[in-house]
C-alpha cells in the first residue's frame, strides 16, 4: 500500500474503485473533484460507470445528479455520458460526450457562473449532496488531505456530503503541499465577512482539506496523470488580437489608469489567451501578477522568465511536457503559484477589489455589444459560461476576444442580435477581432455600433452589418436600440437552412 496515505485508520478504508463504487446508487447526488482537466478523480467514475451500465443491462434505472469543479476528462465525464449515467449536471463542462448528452436532451445541465456554484450548494440550492469523490496526493498522519493540481469545488463538496470518497494518486507531485490555501471562512448570511484578501498572494487559508474521519467511506489509490492538452501553435489571427490587446493595456497604463506592471490578469483558456501570455513574455512589463481562474502554460514561462511575481488560481491547465515541468518543480512553483477554492479564484467582491482586467473567448457579439459565450446558432451548448461571468461583471477592464468568423467564414462573430446573451450590453467593454478592437466604454448603444462593424467585423459582413443598421434606425419607431425583431435573427437562420451566413 501507498505510503502516501500516513494515516493508520485511513489506511483501512482502502478499497478497489468497484468496491467504493457499490455504495453509490440511482439518484445519488455525486460532487467530483476536478476542474478543467485536472485534480479529477479517476478511477471510481469509470467504475461507477460500469455499475450503471449493468444495471440498465438488466432494464433497471440508474442515473447519478454530477456536480464538479469545471469541466472533467473522458475518465469522468465521458465514462459517465457515454452510458447514459448522468442525470443532472452542473456547472462548466467541455467533453465532447458530455456534450453531446446534453444536446439530445438525455441529461439536464445547469449552467452557472463558477463562483456560485459551490455558494449555491452550501445555501443548500440543490438539496443533499450524498457524495464528495476528490483526488488527493497524500494523507498525512493526522488525516489531513494534500489536494492534487485543482481545487475547484472539493472543499465544499466535502464540507457539505454525507460521505467522502477519495482517490490518492501517485502520479501528482507530492511538493505540491503548500500550495493550496483552502479558505474556510465561509458562512451563510447574515453571518457572512468580508474575505480578506488584498493582494493576489496573499493566504488566507490551510493548506490541507480537512475532512471529518467517520465521513470517509472509502480510499482508492489510482496513479493516471491529468488530461494534459497540448497547445496549438499559435496563429497569425491570435497573434494579432493579442497584440491589440496588449497595445490597449500599454495606452491605458500611458493615459494613467493602471499602473506600469498592469493590474492583476486573468484570461480565460484556450488559443487567443496563450498568445497574450507569450505577447506579455517579450513584453518589457516585469512584476505581473495574475488573479485568474486555470494557470496555463504561458503562465509557467512568465515566472520562470522572471516576470510573473505571483498567479492565483483555483487549478492547472498545462500541456502534458508542462505538467511533467510542474510535477517535477512543485517545490519551486509553489511559491509563485496559490490554488484557492473556485469560490475564492472567482468570488466577485475580490475581482473587484484587486481590480482584475480580464480577457475571456466568445462565439459572438452583437453590434451593441452583447456577448454570447455559450449557444451555437441560439441552441446547441458548446461548453457554458464558466468563470467568463465572475470576472467579465466584476473586472477593472473586461475584454472579449475571437476570430471575426467561424467555420472557414461560413459564420461571422459579429451579429445584429446575438442568439443567446451571457454578458450584456452592462458588462463587456471591450471587443476584439483580429480586424481590431472597439472600445466600448462610456459609449451609448448607437455609438458602440460603428465601432464593432468598422473595427471588429470581418470585411466581407461589414456592409450587411451597416445595411442591417441602417434600415433599423430608419424604421424602428424606438432609436435607443434599433432593431428590425423580425430580421434580427435571419442570419442564425440562414446559417441554418444554407450552411452560410451570407446572402447569395
Ligand atoms: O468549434 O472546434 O468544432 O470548430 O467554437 O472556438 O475559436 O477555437 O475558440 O476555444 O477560445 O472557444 C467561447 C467556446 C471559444 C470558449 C468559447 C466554434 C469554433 C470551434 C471553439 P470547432 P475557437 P475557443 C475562464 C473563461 C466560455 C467559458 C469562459 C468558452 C469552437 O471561450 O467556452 O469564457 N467560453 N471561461 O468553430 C458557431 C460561432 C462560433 C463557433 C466559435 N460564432 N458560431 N461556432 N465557434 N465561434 C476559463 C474557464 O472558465 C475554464
């Protein structure tokens, strides 16, 4: 047996992930570890899997409510949809299986912003939570819980089952005891106090998960790394939105408005992020900080480099070789680097606070500005909103960035009317293509709309975005916010019936 697990009455409670799976049946409520690809346990979903499916083999029901972090893996998410297992889930999600359930209609999916949905378990919103099945790298000898390379939701999952279930896998690095800061302060109101972090490395938690003992059900030890993804090479398109981004941020330091070394940073996954990473590491900027939601690799080369003082987060999401960097120099990493609880990476009272400029992704923006991060085509749900909501509301400066087209140019990004809103008009204040940026701040809806088609729309739209404006400021009796609402969404449709946004 592991030596990872240094508790003497622990130790008796492991068992194979078949055997802990057992104790879980129809209509459990299940909150997993795990967030975007890591700290997720791996072994007991697989087996919790194979349960469901004998059991409808034998014509039985069995589904299971998911709550997680964020988005999982295929041993998770994957293993859990694809046998048709999941009843319910919330929130964040990204596995092509998990999605595809969601969209036949065979599993509900609850989509809320990351902040609160470990808040809205603890206000008791979703009712019992039967189990908390969590990845550990170690228990000490006192039965304290070393968390692995998320935090996510894991603290209040545990805080609030009946019983814990939790994997020890010797694959993560042990040298990542120090990192986590588990902030326990957490009351309901009117008994709520402020959080009292001023600056994104501070600690203002332990670093173990405390778990009674008599709630641990079972232990299984696994030894599966994370799903690690690797990057794409970065493109000429994200490139240039990274450099617009970046020339923006140097004239609002040049205009006085954020200091020399910027404000904390967050930026959402993916592509276009990673380029603004990069564009920041040839940049002459120095003592950086970053309050964000998923370190990635750009971040790791930021502090090696010297340039990144400290990034908050709540979890990893590195390239497999970034990952083997981070196992093998936790003991390094650790103190640049603090993984928080999701309802403190995300919590709206600190983004504001520290005043974070963020940059997320989106499908598509309006010509007033509205965003929408979640629908294709008003329906079908790409992943969810995730962390875009907490920081995009609550940031200094909030940005959305995305190529001004999608598939080959079948699709423009700028819309008269997008087909499902998750960031209003109120919030988002800066939109970037890679044709510009539109700096949205201040401007009144019919002021906005020359800036999104001129600067952001793609070329080949711009005159039917203007078109679409123009005869809606001549024939909408109501000049606040023109629209034509029987026209606004025929680009949606059109895509629909011809495969293409552009009229013939
Ligand atoms: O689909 O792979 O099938 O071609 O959407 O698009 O351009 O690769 O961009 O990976 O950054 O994702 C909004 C989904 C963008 C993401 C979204 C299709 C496109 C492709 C991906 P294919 P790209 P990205 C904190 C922040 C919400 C959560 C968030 C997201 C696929 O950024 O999930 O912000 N955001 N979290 O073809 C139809 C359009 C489209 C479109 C793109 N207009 N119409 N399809 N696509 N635009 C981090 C976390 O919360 C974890």
């Amino acid at each position: 047996m592991s030596e990872r697990i240094a508790n003497a009455a622990l130790r008796q409670k492991v068992m194979s992930a078949d055997d802990a799976a057992a104790f879980i049946h129809d209509g459990d409520q299940i909150g997993f570890g795990g967030f975007t690809g890591s700290g997720y346990p791996k072994a007991l979903p697989g087996a919790l899997a194979k349960r469901i499916q004998e059991s409808h083999d034998r014509g039985e029901k069995f589904t299971v409510n998911v709550f997680t972090g964020a988005s999982t893996a295929p041993e998770l998410d994957g293993a859990l949809a694809s046998v048709d297992g999941v009843g319910w889930r919330m929130p964040y999600q990204s596995d092509p299986q998990m999605r595809s359930k969601i969209n036949d209609g065979t599993s509900f999916y609850t989509d809320i912003h990351l902040s609160e949905s470990g808040m809205m378990v603890r206000q008791g919103f979703f009712g019992k939570v039967d189990f908390a099945v969590i990845e550990a790298t170690r228990i000490t000898e006192d039965g304290d819980v070393v968390l692995t390379s998320s935090v996510g939701n894991n603290a209040v999952y545990c805080d609030v089952a009946e019983k814990v279930i939790i994997e020890v896998n010797s694959w993560q690095s042990e040298d990542l005891e120090g990192m986590h800061d588990i902030y326990g302060g957490f009351a309901l109101p009117p008994n709520r106090v402020p959080i009292p972090i001023t600056h994104p490395g501070d600690r203002v938690g332990d670093k173990f998960l405390h778990i009674p003992q008599h709630k641990v059900a079972a232990i299984i030890e696994t030894g599966g790394p994370d799903r690690n993804t690797p990057f794409k090479p970065i493109d000429d398109d994200s490139r240039k939105i990274a450099g617009f981004l970046l020339d923006f941020y140097d004239n609002e330091v040049k205009q006085g408005r954020i200091p020399k070394n910027l404000l904390p940073l967050q930026s959402g996954v993916g592509n276009i992020p990673n380029a603004v990473l990069d564009g920041l590491l040839h940049s002459d900027l120095e003592h950086l900080t970053s309050y964000t939601e998923v370190i990635q690799d750009g971040m790791i080369d930021l502090i090696d480099a010297g340039k990144l003082d400290v990034a908050s987060a709540t979890a990893f999401s590195l390239s497999p070789d970034y990952a083997h960097k981070m196992n093998e120099n936790a003991a390094f990493y650790r103190d640049h680097i603090i993984l928080r609880p999701q309802e403190i990476s995300n919590h709206p009272e600190i983004i504001r606070r520290l005043g974070v400029i963020g940059a997320n992704g989106m499908i598509e923006a309006d010509i007033y500005g509205n965003v929408n991060s979640t629908h294709v085509m008003g329906s079908r749900m790409m992943n969810g909103i995730g962390g875009s909501g907490d920081f995009t509301r609550n940031a200094y400066i909030s940005a959305f960035v995305s190529p001004s087209t999608a598939k080959g140019g079948a699709i423009s990004a700028i819309v008269p009317m997008v087909s499902h809103v998750d960031h209003t008009e109120h919030d988002g204040m800066v939109i970037i293509t890679e044709q510009g940026i539109a700096d949205l701040r201040g401007l009144a809806p019919r002021q906005r709309v020359p800036k999104i088609i001129e600067n952001c729309a793609h070329p080949d739209y711009r005159p039917m975005l203007l078109d679409y404006y123009e005869r809606a400021l001549r024939d909408c009796k109501f000049k606040h916010t023109p629209h034509l609402l029987g026209e606004a969404y025929s680009w949606h449709t059109r895509f629909l019936e011809t495969g293409t946004m552009k009229q013939n």
